[in-house]
C-alpha cells in the first residue's frame, strides 16, 4: 500500500502536470478538471478500484474528492431515494469541506504573509 | 490572388516558426519528474497518517475523511508558514493537486487578501479557488449520479 500510494499519488500529479505545460490552462482550470474526472471515474467504478489498491495516493489528490463526492451521492441514493442526488455529496466531503473552511480561515487570520 | 495569399502564409509560417523558437522552453521533464517526486511524496505522508488511523482501529474507508482534514490542516499550516508556497513553485502539480495544495488555494489569496477586510478580503478570497472547484465538484457527482440512477435503478 504505501509503494502504491507514492507511485499512483505522484503519477496522478504527473498527469495534471502534462496537462497543465501542454494546455493553456492555470493551475485551477486543473484542478477543477481533475475534480470532475474523479467524479466520473468514481461514477464509472474504476476510481473505487484505484483507491482500494492505492489508498491515500488516490484520496490525497484531488481526484479523490471528486470520488468522494460520488460516492456519497450513491450511497444516499440507495439509502434516501432521489433526494440523495443533492444531499450525498455534500454529506461525505463535510470533513474535509468544514475543514478547510476553518483551517483556511484559522490560518489566514493567525499569520501575516512574508512579502 | 493565388500566388499572394500563398506568399503571406510562407510567411505566417516563418513568423509561427520564428516565434516557436523565441518562445521560452518549458523545463517539461524536470517539472515532470518534480511533480511525480513531491506529489508522491505527500501521497506517502496521506498513507502514513491512515495508517495510523488505521492502527487506532479504523477501516481504511472510516479513515478517509480524517485523513484528509489532517492533511488538510497540514497544508494551512505550512502556508501560513509560508513554506507550502515553495512545495508549489518547485512541485508545480506535485503540490497543487494533494489536498494539501488545496489548503494552500484556500490560505494563500484570504492571508494576501487580508487588508480588504475580513468579509471581501479574508471571507471571499478563501474561494477563489475552493469556489470553482467545488462548484463543478459538485455539479458533476449530481450528474453522475443522476445518469447513473437512471440507468441502474439504483446509483
């Protein structure tokens, strides 16, 4: 697990690399594209395998919150019906939405940027 | 008309190939390899923090969402710091794509931002990219599961 979490984490950062000299994108049109092609590969069932071997390689990069995202959906759906298509998402990234809302906010008043 | 047309894009073409070689190169191996190194690196701290949760008696399922608030109060920190925004300049995606370089999209405009106030400044600035992401996050798992509902039954 932990050689399969180096090796897919730093092969995920290699893609959004390529992606990013190749293409005239910024660092957030990739980051936002990386989080739709986690949603979508979670979707289709292969994200699922890739975290089951790899595990935080694949749930550290941000494709894996696109996972998340989906996932939660699913599960919400099997367990409360349609209405689980709008609160899933949310549900499963609260952690780490909540999080980085207060950690965000937390830091940004504490320290004082070095310029 | 022909012989006209052909001549401007001869030299159109001089002019594409000429800026071409103007151009400065991208180091793309290097950022490559950067990416892979750092990346990987922080993919490997993730592993070690659910191994720990792991051992504390969790499934490596349970241990995702706490992973990732450590990893991403590790990256507010580190900015705070000011350190994370040098993992980003020689890691490029390495730093940027892991949660943690998430934090740092988060920190790094709200602590710039800061002078503007703490609503426009501190308050809006922590979504500058967090926003966007999690906007199109957001809308593609509904799809997702939307499509997914309709043709299993299921999702």
């Amino acid at each position: 697990m932990f050689f399969w979490a180096f090796v897919i984490g730093g092969l995920l950062c290699v893609i959004a690399q390529l992606t990013l000299d190749l293409f005239p994108l910024t660092p957030a049109h990739v980051l936002v594209l990386f989080v739709v092609i986690g949603a979508v590969l979670g979707g289709v069932g292969l994200y699922g395998k890739l975290v089951s071997f790899a595990g935080a390689g694949a749930t550290v990069p941000l494709t894996g919150f696109g996972y998340t995202l989906v996932t939660g959906v699913g599960e919400a759906v099997k367990t409360k019906g349609v209405l689980g298509l709008l609160t899933g998402g949310l549900t499963a990234a609260a952690g780490g939405i909540k999080a980085a809302v207060l950690f965000g906010l937390a830091a940004s008043l504490v320290f004082k940027p070095k310029v | 008309m022909a012989t006209k047309s052909q001549h401007q894009t001869d030299e159109m073409q001089e002019y594409q190939k000429m800026a071409q070689e103007m151009r400065p190169k991208k180091p793309l191996l290097k950022n490559v390899l950067l990416a892979f190194f750092i990346g990987g690196f922080i993919s490997e701290v993730g592993q070690g923090v659910q191994w720990f949760f792991m051992q504390h008696g969790m499934s490596a399922k349970e241990a995702t969402s706490p992973v990732t608030v450590v990893m991403i109060g590790l990256g507010a920190l580190l900015t705070g710091l000011g350190w994370y925004d040098r993992v980003v300049k020689y890691g490029g995606m390495g730093g940027s794509l892991p949660v943690t370089g998430f934090a740092n999209a988060m920190v790094a405009p709200a602590m710039e931002f800061r002078t503007e106030g703490l609503v426009l400044g501190v308050g809006a600035k922590l979504f500058t990219v967090a926003g966007p992401v999690l906007a199109y996050g957001l809308a593609a798992a509904f799809v997702v599961g939307l499509i997914r509902w309709l043709v299993t039954g299921v999702a």
